[in-house]
C-alpha cells in the first residue's frame, strides 16, 4: 500500500491542477437511510454502550473495596455488543430474522447487565440512598428512584410508556463519583406553575398548544419576544412515504418530501403529573393506521422549560 499511495501523492504534488480540491464534509448521499433503518436496534445499541460503560466505572469503583474487577464478564457483554455493530446490523440493512436474534442478544445483555450493576453497588460503601453521575462533569437535573419512601421533595412521575416512577431534583452531583443522594438534593422551587392541556407556563415561558396538540406560540415572558414565527407552528408530527427506487433499507430517495402526511389525530392530551419536580402535559397522537401511536411528553419545571418526547422504544409503532 505505501509504494501506491507514495506514487499518488507525488502525482499530485506534481500536477495539482489535474486534483481537484474538496472543502467540506464528505457525504455519501446512497446510505443516509442507514440513520434511521430499525431504530429499535440504534437504540438498543446506545443504552449498551452507556450501560458497559457506567459498568466499567462501577468495576472500578469497587476494587477499591475488595472486590476483583469483573473483566470477563465485561469482555462477554462487549463481545455482544460488538457482535452487533457489525456491518449490516446496526446501520438497519440485515433480513428480519437477524433483528429477532439481535434483540434477543440485546435482552441478555441489559439482564447481565443489570445483575452485575446490583452486585458490585451493593460493594459500595454508604448508607441511605446512593446517586452516580457517570459524566466526566458535574450535572443537575431529575434522579429516578424506584423507592420514594424517606426521600424529601420526591414525586410520582409517568413515563411516556406509561410506567410510573419517582423523581427527585439534584444539583451539582460531582463526575464519576458515588454520593449521597440526600446531600444533593435541590431546594424546592417557588416559581407559579400554570399547567392545563392547552397551556404551560411558569415565570419565563408560555407554550400553547392547539386542538391537534401542536404548539402555537412559544412566549418569552421575561422579554415579551415570540419565539415562533407568525402563523408558525411546531411540535409538528410529519410523516413520509418512504419508497425508494432501490435499496429501501439504505437510500432515502431526493423526492421523498413530495408526499408528506400531516399527523394531527390528537387522542388525548392530559396533566400527568404534579410536584415539585415540574407538571407534564402528555399528547398522545394517532397515526394511520389507527394501530400506531406516539406519545409525548412536555415538563414545565420551576425556572426553566424543557421538552421531553420519546418517539423510540416508550412510543407504540405496530403496520
């Protein structure tokens, strides 16, 4: 290879004019399918990749206290992984059945996964209940705990599949490290909260919403300046036809905005929660067929807003 490319090279220090020059990304427009081809999979990939690695800090963590790193056992939930980003897997472009056994080997993976997490945290010394900020930087915001019970400014919360769990504020967790989750937890806000279906709102921001649960004005309070355009709207639910002349698993076609559906079937759309920790309004929106839902979540909380929507794995997507 380097005679070749030494051969190359001298060309075009040569005859530069022969070479044309590039400036910007290279995009290879026949695989921008692959983004998108079986998500499930995309996402099943990440949540491992994540897990290994809070694993891996955890093992780490733990050998401080006696406890042998647990290497094989990571190599064989790595090997897994690995398995799975293989060539065709993970851009979404295998047969069926290849999914069926990668999500099987998934669901091995986050049972081991989850075990070994248990075990080498219950090594960990510590008393009460215990928070670990993976990150490699401080960070703030919503801890899920499964047990509430003696955990001051706690409060239910739902999923946007529909499960419930507890949440608690934190502020400034360290990185990598194991704390107590008492002594990071945030004081009680004591910004309004105005929440209804139609209308969220607290000391900055308004958001209303429309009949079809797409927002109509996204209002900053505190400058008075609109945020959408004039008749804009957003929170839109857009789909497209999505057939491709050829490779349907790689390609997604110039044309494919030609045919677009506008999904405004709103089922529902309610006040889930309510607490310290902020109150969501759910939309639950029909596709066609009528077997297809979305689910989305917006929370209001105090001092700030953010939007929560899942469209992956806690949404309903049945052709």
């Amino acid at each position: 290879m380097r005679p070749f490319f030494e051969r190359l090279l001298k060309r075009m220090a040569d005859n530069p004019e022969n070479y044309p020059t590039w400036v910007g990304e290279l995009y290879l427009e026949f695989h921008r399918g692959t983004l998108t081809s079986v998500a499930r999979n995309k996402r099943s990939n990440r949540l491992a990749e994540t897990a290994l690695r809070e694993l891996e800090l955890l093992a780490v963590l733990a050998t401080q206290h006696g406890v042998a790193y647990p290497a094989a056992e990571l190599r064989r939930l790595w090997d897994i992984v690995m398995l799975n980003q293989f060539h065709d897997i993970l851009p979404g472009s295998s047969i069926g059945a290849v999914y069926e056994d990668s999500d099987a080997d998934y669901a091995r993976l986050f049972s081991a996964a989850d075990e070994l997490r248990a075990r080498l945290a219950a090594a960990l010394p510590g008393s009460g209940t215990g928070v670990f900020n993976p990150s490699g930087t401080a960070r703030s915001g919503l801890v899920l705990v499964p047990d509430a019970e003696g955990v001051a400014g706690s409060q239910p919360v739902v999923r946007a599949d529909g499960s419930a769990a507890h949440a608690v504020r934190v502020e400034a967790l360290p990185p990598l490290a194991l704390v107590s989750l008492e002594a990071h937890t945030a004081p009680a806000q004591q910004d309004v909260l105005e929440v209804s279906p139609e209308r969220l709102a607290n000391d900055h921001v308004e958001v209303l919403f429309d009949e079809a649960g797409r927002m109509v004005s996204l209002l900053d309070r505190k400058t008075g300046r609109q945020v959408l355009k004039a008749g804009a709207k957003a929170n839109r639910l857009q789909a497209f036809r999505d057939m491709p002349a050829e490779y349907d698993a790689w390609d997604i076609d110039a044309d494919f905005e030609d045919q677009v559906f506008e999904i405004d079937d709103l089922v529902s759309a309610d006040v889930v929660e309510q607490g310290p920790c902020g109150r969501p309004s759910a939309l639950n929106g029909g596709m066609r067929p009528r077997t297809s839902c979305r689910s989305s979540r917006w929370r209001l909380v105090p001092g700030r807003w953010r939007w929560i929507a899942s469209l992956i794995g806690t949404s309903t997507t049945r052709w």
